[in-house]
C-alpha cells in the first residue's frame, strides 16, 4: 500500500539526512533516471525536473509521523532538512525495500550541492536530445543559473560515473 512512500523513505534514510527540498526533488530524479524504481512523475519547472507527487508524498510522510523536517532560516530563505524518524526506522525494518545499491548512488549525490543537481537533472531531463540540443536547452532555460561549459562537461560526466558506479557494484 505504501511502497512508493517506503522508497522515499528508504532514500532519505541510507542519505541519513538530505539538506533542501529541490536537492531531495533532484536526488531522486537523477536515481530514476539511473533506474532506480521510483514511480513519481516529473514535469519540467523553474528549478529543472520537478515532481508534485513526490511533494505530496512527502507531505503525507511527514503528517504520518514517518519523515522529519526542520526549517531553518539561512540569509534571505528558508532551508528545509529531512531525516527519517524513529517511527518511519521501524515502519522501514518491517517493510523491507529492495533497492539495492542506493545508498552508495545516493552518497555520493548528497554530497554534490542543489544547483550541480539541477543541472545534472535538467541534462537527464532532455536525454532523448543530442548533446549540442541539450546544453542549448540549458544557456536557454538555465540562463539566470549562467552554467558555463565546463560544468555542463562535469555534468555529463557525473551522470557517467553514477551510471558506472551503479554497473560497478551491481555486477552489470
């Protein structure tokens, strides 16, 4: 019944703790996109690939009792962290996920900061492009982020160590 909403779950709880809802949005775009089985739809929005029903998810997550959420004032905006409560630890050891090898994927995307995901996410977005379609897609939508070159080049290469990564240890 609620396996969609265990797989967030389980997500937040091998990050231990994911710092920024367009990160968590981002993190889980990128690990579907890498072919992870998470089921949200994502549309494409101001901040690259954007999911409604993960929101709803996780607000249902949180009214559950199962995800926690501080907000914390930074300068000028609010900055959101989640972390698995004790309530959403137990709920998980009695309904196991088989997502093997997500926390090694989801480790290493924790680390990265929001805007490197959005655009890691935006590039996987217009996948189906050529390269050269796909970095005029992001000067164009991306244009006040002012991606340069040199990071759309990190991108591309990030998707193909995550890929690889995930190949490495999965035995494929």
């Amino acid at each position: 019944m609620l396996n969609d909403h265990a797989k967030i779950m389980h997500a937040v709880a091998v990050s231990g703790e994911i710092i920024g809802r367009k990160k968590l949005q981002k993190m889980i775009y990128i690990a579907k996109k890498i072919s992870f089985p998470f089921q949200e739809k994502f549309q494409f929005h101001f901040y690259g690939p954007y999911s409604e029903e993960l929101t709803l998810r996780i607000e249902e997550l949180l009214n559950m009792g199962f995800l926690n959420e501080v907000k914390e004032k930074k300068g000028g905006y609010v900055q959101y962290r989640y972390s698995l409560t004790d309530s959403g630890d137990e709920f998980l050891k009695m309904n196991k996920v088989e997502m093997p090898y997500l926390k090694e994927v989801f480790s290493d995307m924790n680390t990265q900061n929001a805007r490197f995901l959005e655009l890691v996410s935006t590039i996987l977005y217009f996948d189906k492009l050529g390269k050269a379609e796909t970095k005029e897609k992001v000067f164009t939508l991306k244009s006040k982020q002012r991606y340069t070159e040199a990071e759309i080049e990190e991108a591309y290469q990030y998707i193909d160590i995550l890929k690889q990564k995930l190949n490495t240890i999965s035995g494929v």
